[in-house]
C-alpha cells in the first residue's frame, strides 16, 4: 500500500509583520497576511498534483491563541472548500492547548467535516493501516521534549506509524526540551512530520522540517515549500518532495564597497532582473565609502525602493573615510564645519562605544546629504 500526504507548518495565519516598515503608498502588511491565508490554497494545490488526500499541519497554524474572528472563521472556510483533502491540525506553540483554549473550543465546534483537531496525545487512523501519533503542544514554554510521547503510543500490528509533533531538534536554552533526532528509531516511526523551524531541513531520512509554506523572514533565501511525501508501506524509506508555495521571496545580498567607486552601478548589479515586486530584499553594505559615496549609495536605494515589496539597506558595516574635500562641500568654516568637524572626532574615537561612533557617522553623512541637497 501506498501512502501519499502533505506535510506543511507554521501557517502562522493573522501575524500581523509589525516589523516591516509600512511603506507611505504602499500595503505590504496586507499583502503578507493575505499571502499567509492564501497558502490554504496553495497547500490543497499542492495536495491534488501530488496524489494526496492528507495535508498534516505541525503546528501555529495561527499566530497567535487569540485570532481575530474573522482570521479564524475565514481560515475554517477555506479548508472546508478544499473538501477532497483532510486537514490535521496540531496546536504548536503560538496556538497551544493551554492559551488557545478557546480557540480549539471554537474549531471543534465549526470546523467544517474534512478538518481534524489533534488536541489529545492518542493514535488516529488517518487511512486503512495508517497510523498518525501527534504530540500536541500543551504550554508555550515547555520542559521536555514535545515528542518523547511518542515512544508510549501503540498501533495495530502492520500499521504504517506516521508522528506529529512541534519543536526543535537543538536545545538553545539548555531546557532539556529539545527534540530527540533519533525520535524515529525510539519510536519505531515510518516518518516524523516536525514544525516550529520556518527553515526546510532533513534530520534524516525519516524526520523533517517543511519550514514554513510563507516565508516570514530574511535568513533563509528562497520561497516557502511544503513536503509531499509518499511511503510505499510500512518500514520503507518515505520518498519526499518539495512543492513550492510561497508567494514571497525573502532574502539578503552583501555589496563591498571602496572610496571612489560607482556606488549606484555596484548597488544595482546585484538587484534582481524580474519578480521586484514580490521580492523583500535586504542589502547589507560593507567596505569604505567617502561622505559623498555614502549620499549617493542612499540616493540609489532611495530610487529603487518602490520597485520591490520590501527594500531595506544596511550600512553598519560600511566604514566612512573622511577627507578634508568632503567636510568642506559642508562648509569651509562658521557653525556647519565645526560640527561637522566635533562628528568625524567622534565618529573616529577609540573612547566612545561603537554605538556612539555609529551614530556620529550617521549623522555626519546626513549632514553632508542635507547640506548637498540644499545646493541643487
């Protein structure tokens, strides 16, 4: 027999990207949430090319335990409309059972017939000789690892053993609640579904992260994926393939720059051809640049902000060499020069903190962008 599904997590439905900057005539936020609503669809898609009747979600399906009425009911409605596909929901962190009480209240009343509330630490008979073990989240912060339930869960004799569960795989606080890698062998598992990672990653051959289906960050680079898995029976290696759902491109690029160079022309060879407006870049400038250098790099970006849904550039890492020449486009004496002068001796100072010498660099080249832009 075999056993095909859609492995998807981390939906996070209602996040509200309260730190992306709104753009004055633009509506980025919006389009973010509505995109995280959107990959409902985008995963029964996924569901239907792959031969699949069984979309298992591992956990934050929404942001938060308390999603607006609208989010929630809106979110029901749309998995209700993809009726050839059965959707599992495990409450993960952000929608654990402790905090989001009453939202799993409401989903077991309304849930429309094709959609599963795994609220409860017990085997389900997904399919004719499939077993799915999930492990609900049941606190926010827990102690132990969320999986290790896992081990104490029993099937019929022949059953292919399919785990659920949400968490890391690396203890970053020493808490102890990390998940086992071996979870799989412990277990006896045909295939452990894991969230709570928004980045793809396999453990092994039988344990993996999905991340996210909508990118929500930069550190990634590459649009959101669901896995489609198919297990020819039970101890076979499960075949997994990754569909692409994102609507969004997250990702970072790196320009070094030196005094005197082009530094539009530098800034533009690295931004993409095509797909801008779908694109969340972030550009990280490093190197030296002269005051002049620094205004024109601002101006680039300036210009090419609009073509992108999200356009930021970074200049923590860009050193600012100070000519004589340059201080003096600011002026060559009187108030505007002496404090120009006080902020390159403390942009250049060995006694203040790095913050403070960043700030004074800062405000240098804006002094030096003001006063050029008051002459033109």
């Amino acid at each position: 027999m075999t056993f095909r599904f859609i492995h998807a997590s981390d939906l996070h439905i209602g996040r509200k990207f309260a730190n992306i900057p709104q753009a004055p005539d633009g509506n980025i936020r919006g389009r973010l949430m509505e995109a995280r609503h959107g990959a409902i669809a985008k995963l029964a898609q996924a569901a239907r090319g792959h031969g699949a009747a069984h979309v298992l979600l591992a956990g934050d399906t929404f942001d938060t335990a308390t999603p607006s009425a609208s989010v929630l009911r809106q979110a029901l409605t749309a998995m209700g409309e993809a009726a050839e596909v059965t959707w599992w929901l495990l409450p993960g962190n952000h929608d654990n059972l402790r905090d989001a009480e009453p939202l799993w209240e409401v989903i077991a009343r309304d849930a429309p017939p094709n959609l599963r509330a795994l609220t409860e630490n017990a085997p389900v008979e997904m399919a004719e000789g499939v077993s799915l073990l999930p492990c609900p989240v049941a606190f926010r912060a827990g102690a132990s690892d969320p999986s290790a339930p896992l081990d104490r869960m029993h099937s019929p004799e022949g059953h292919m053993r399919i785990g659920l569960a949400h968490g890391g795989v690396t203890d970053f606080t020493d808490s102890e609640e990390a998940i086992a890698p071996d979870r799989d062998q412990r277990a006896r598992l045909d295939y452990l579904a894991l969230g709570d990672w928004h980045g793809r990653m396999a453990v092994s051959d039988r344990v993996h992260y999905c991340g996210t289906p909508e990118q929500d960050r930069f550190k990634h680079g590459r649009r959101g994926v669901c896995l489609a898995v198919e297990i020819a029976g039970p101890g076979a290696r499960p075949k997994v393939e990754e569909a692409e759902t994102g609507s969004f491109l997250w990702s970072e690029a790196e320009v070094t720059l030196h005094p005197r160079q082009d530094v539009a022309a530098a800034l533009q060879a690295l931004l993409p051809e095509t797909g801008r407006r779908d694109h969340l870049l972030r550009v990280k400038a490093g190197g030296w640049a002269s005051l002049p250098d620094r205004a024109a790099l601002a101006q680039a970006a300036q210009a090419c902000a609009p073509d992108f849904a999200h356009f930021e550039l970074l200049t923590d890492g860009l050193g600012t060499q100070y000519e004589a020449a340059d201080l003096d486009e600011i002026d060559r004496g009187g108030a505007l020069r002496m404090a120009a002068e006080t902020l390159v001796n403390e942009a250049q100072s060995e006694t203040l903190p790095p913050s403070d010498r960043d700030v004074a660099a800062d405000a240098l080249a804006r002094l030096h962008a003001y006063v050029q832009g008051a002459r033109t």
